[in-house]
C-alpha cells in the first residue's frame, strides 16, 4: 500500500482570523500554531506546509497566568561581550507588543525551513483592524 501525499495547493489556503483580547498567550499560541501548521485538517503531513494564514488581532490584549507579566523575561544577545538584554513582559508589551505573540508561536514552529516558512503566514496586529479583510478570513474561535 502506498502512502498518501496531498497536493499542496497554495491557491486554496484559508485565511482565519483570532481576536487576542482576554486570551491566554499559551493556549492562544497552540491554536495559531496548529492552524499555521495544518494540524487541525484530515489531510495533515508533518514534512509539507498544508497549513492557513492567520490574523491575529488585538494583540496588546492577551493575558498571562500567574505572575509571569513582571517575573518573565525576554532575553537578546548582540553576539558581543556584554551585549546579553533582558526585557520584561511588561516593557515588551510597552514596545512591542505583537512581539509576544509572534515569539509565542514561533516557539511552536518546527526549528528548520518549514518553521520559517510557516511563521511568514503569521500576520499579527495592535487593535481591531487589520489590512486583510479583501482575503475574507474566517473566524479562528479561541477555546480556552
């Protein structure tokens, strides 16, 4: 018996759309990342990027559990002595606060080629709006 391989057909991806406000950061990020992934369809296949496009709004919303908004930390190496920084969650929501999702779901991700082609299909936005409404997405419901 052979096995099955679906036709990737890049002309039929959804686009699916999750609003963040209220939701927790990790089992937001698990939902977004089985989406980007395909895992959520009949035809998944670990090695081919079958997966969705999703717009996540309201960003700036999304909540943490425990005490984790002041005690987690951010770290980032320029690769020079004494070049390491730590941000906190806080300070990161204060700048950049699509930062959290993104990096949430990018830890999901696969750490090879197919990882950093699925988090290029991750459009993340502060607010409501978003530029994407000509694609139609779909509502990606958050359960939690």
């Amino acid at each position: 018996m052979k096995t099955f391989l679906p036709k990737v057909d890049v002309q039929r991806r959804k686009w699916r759309v999750i609003d963040a406000q209220n939701a927790v950061l990790g089992r937001l990020a698990v939902q977004v990342a089985n989406a980007l992934r395909g895992k959520d369809k009949p035809s998944f296949t670990a090695h081919l990027d079958a997966g969705d496009f999703v717009v996540v709004v309201n960003a700036e919303k999304v909540v943490l559990s425990g005490n984790k908004e002041t005690a987690k930390e951010y770290m980032t190496y320029s690769g020079w002595k004494g070049g390491e920084k730590y941000r906190t969650v806080a300070e990161v929501r204060r700048d950049q606060p699509e930062h959290l999702v993104m990096h949430a779901v990018k830890g999901m991700l696969p750490k090879n080629r197919l990882g950093r082609q699925l988090l290029t299909k991750l459009k993340v936005y502060t607010g409501p709006n978003h530029p994407h409404t000509a694609q139609t997405p779909a509502a990606l419901t958050y359960v939690g």
